[in-house]
C-alpha cells in the first residue's frame, strides 16, 4: 500500500469499535502470523492496536535470546545492589583485600544510591509492560544499566582494576537496548 495512511471523518464514537464488528465502519488490515489471521484497525489509537509480532521462528528465537539477557541483567544487579545494600562491610573488605588495602572509594550512602539506581533498572529491565513505543520502559532500564557500566568502568581503570566485568554487562545491555529497538 502507498501514499498516505488513510484517514476518514469518522468520529472517535464510530472508530470506538473493534476491527471487524458489527457496525463498526473502522477500515481494517488482516495480517496473517503465525498461523492465526489478525484484523487491525487502521483508525484505532496505536495501544489499542496491540504488539506486532516478528515474523516466524526467528523472531521467537530472538525474542526468547533478549528475555534471557533481561533476565542475566536483572539478576546481576539485583545480586551486586544487594550487596551494595546489605553487606556493605563485606563488600568493603573484599575490595580492600584485592587492591591490597587501598581505600574502597566510595562511602555507605553513595553504595547505596547506586544500589537504588540498580534495582530501578534491574525492575525495569524485565517489566513486561507495553508502552508506546514499544518497549519504552525497557528501552530506558536497559540504558540507564548501560549508563552505570560506564560508571563501573570508569571507577575500575581509575583504580587500575580491571574493567572486563563492567564492559562485558554494557555490552549485554546494549544488546538488549538494539533488539528491543522498535522498528
């Protein structure tokens, strides 16, 4: 189909129903996938339309490759703020044990405002709830993680530590942030 989307004057009271019902004078598409036909409305607003899956076994694939790096994402944070949160001390003392006595660098309370911030992208990274666009709150949870890698990394070269750990999560963010990009 090219040229404009169609637009009618129909009013919002006659778009109000759904695709394909009776009286309802909305112009639809039907789009087969995955072997079930789907009729969309083409006045409808954009979250009544519903999620637009990807097409065939490739997409499921991808699809179920990205819910596992939001899973790895959520558990690592999770894991590392609640350190940050509630063994602090021990968390102090391995650090200063492997730099060999050098200071940590970071006081109780900034711990945990990073282990706040954390946890705020390690809930938002696997909420499943859809917003237009799609994926926005995991688009934004999965950046604020990559943001906070870079962090991390910075924070380890400067203590001439290695920063492996903190590139190889911004990388799985990344990901994340790439296949959940809408298209």
């Amino acid at each position: 189909m090219s040229g404009p989307p169609f637009r009618s004057s129909l009013s919002p009271n006659e778009r109000a129903g759904p695709a394909g019902a009776v009286g309802s004078r909305c112009p639809e598409i039907h789009r087969k996938t995955q072997g079930e036909e789907r009729s969309l409305c083409l006045e409808a607003p954009l979250f009544m339309m519903g999620p637009v899956p990807r097409a065939g076994k490739a997409g499921q694939t991808m699809n179920g490759l990205l819910w596992i790096a939001q899973i790895v994402l959520a558990g690592v944070f999770l894991f590392t703020a609640g350190s940050k949160l509630f063994a602090y001390q021990n968390l102090v003392n391995i650090v200063e044990t492997r730099s060999k006595g050098r200071p940590i660098g970071m006081s109780r309370w900034q711990a945990a405002v990073v282990a706040l911030a954390e946890i705020g992208g390690a809930v938002g990274v696997v909420t499943p709830i859809e917003l237009e666009p799609r994926h926005l709150i995991i688009l934004l949870a999965a950046g604020w993680l990559a943001l906070i890698m870079v962090g991390a990394g910075i924070y380890h070269l400067r203590r001439t530590e290695s920063a492996a750990p903190s590139i190889s999560i911004f990388l799985l963010a990344l990901f994340v942030i790439v296949g959940r990009w809408p298209r």
